[in-house]
C-alpha cells in the first residue's frame, strides 16, 4: 500500500526534532451546500530544518513516538512567499 503524502503549514518548532503542520480541507457540507474549512494538525520528524510558516510536504511512516508518524520529506515555499 502507498504512504499518504499531505501538504501543509508549519506552525510550530519548538520541539527539537518535531513539526506540528497544520493540514486545511474544504468540504462541501451535505445538507446545508456549504463550504467547511477543516484543520488537522500532524506532529512530524523535521530533518531539513524547516522554519515556522513553510509549506512542507509530509509522509506516512512508522510510529517513531507516541504521537509523531509522519515525517517532512521537502520544504516547497519559504516563510513569506
């Protein structure tokens, strides 16, 4: 089976080796045909040194702790762009 790749916002980096990226979905609400914004926040192994605000590209894997599973595999746009 394929690992999921999401995309998303960086929006914190305080921890040494770990990213919290905020994943934003937009769905259609089914009774009321409205549009819903949704935020997940994913805990990620950071080994490129991504910065808060980047635009990262995230990875299923294996469970490195008790709440980080994904990991950053590429930094698409820097803070401010």
């Amino acid at each position: 089976m394929p690992k999921k790749k999401l995309t998303g916002k960086v929006t914190s980096t305080k921890m040494e080796k770990t990213a919290v990226v905020s994943i934003d979905v937009v769905k259609m609400h089914p009774v009321y045909k409205k549009s819903v914004k949704k935020t997940r926040k994913f805990k990620a192994r950071d080994e490129l040194g991504v910065k808060l605000g980047d635009k990262v590209v995230i990875e299923e894997c294996v469970p490195i702790s008790k709440t980080v599973t994904w990991k950053v595999i590429e930094k698409l746009e820097k803070e401010g762009k």
